[in-house]
C-alpha cells in the first residue's frame, strides 16, 4: 500500500499544476510545487536526523554506547526505532537500540 502511494505521489504532483481562483484558472509550473516539497521532506529528514543523533545507541555485541552522525542516523535502515549502524568499538554491522544519553 505504501508503495502504491509513493508511485502515485509523482503523478499526483504533477496533475495539480494548476490553480483555480474565482473564474480564473492559472497554470503553475511543475517546479512551483516540486521544489518546495523537494526542500520540505529535506528539512523534515535533516531535523529528525538532528533529533536521532542526540540519542545513544547500544551495540547488542559487546554492548558500547556510540552517538551517530545525524545524516548516518537519518539514512539508517530501521524497525521500530532500533537502527543499523556500524559500531566503532567492536566493528559489528546489525540493529542497535536507542537509549537517551547520560542512561
Ligand atoms: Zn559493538
């Protein structure tokens, strides 16, 4: 289902370039709503990566406590909040679970 959205979410950004206000229909140029919604979905990504980086996560192998860049943090694969991350201390690549710093 939610690739049937993102597959529609280009057509539908797309179809809606143009405005209707009172009689008068004015056309808008794709890059009018693909450029603000490109610099939206940036500054959502960029400020929950910021949110991401302030957690610690903890390695399931030898259990180190390491803070993530914020864009490594906003690009990791994830389930539920556990995020895959390299870790520095031991070098095992796998999900490691957040925890609020100072825990
Ligand atoms: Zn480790």
């Amino acid at each position: 289902m939610k690739r049937f959205f993102i597959l529609l979410l280009p057509l539908i950004l797309f179809s809606s370039c143009n405005a209707h206000i009172g009689a008068q229909q004015y056309d808008v140029p794709w890059w009018m709503i693909f450029i603000p919604t490109v610099v939206f979905l940036a500054a959502i990504w960029y400020f929950y990566g910021k949110h991401l980086a302030k957690k610690e996560f903890v390695c399931p192998i030898c259990g180190g406590r390491f803070t993530p860049s914020w864009y490594k943090a906003a690009f990791a694969i994830h389930f539920n909040d556990d995020r895959v991350f390299t870790c520095p201390h031991c070098h095992h690549r796998g999900f490691c679970t957040p925890e609020k710093k100072g825990k």
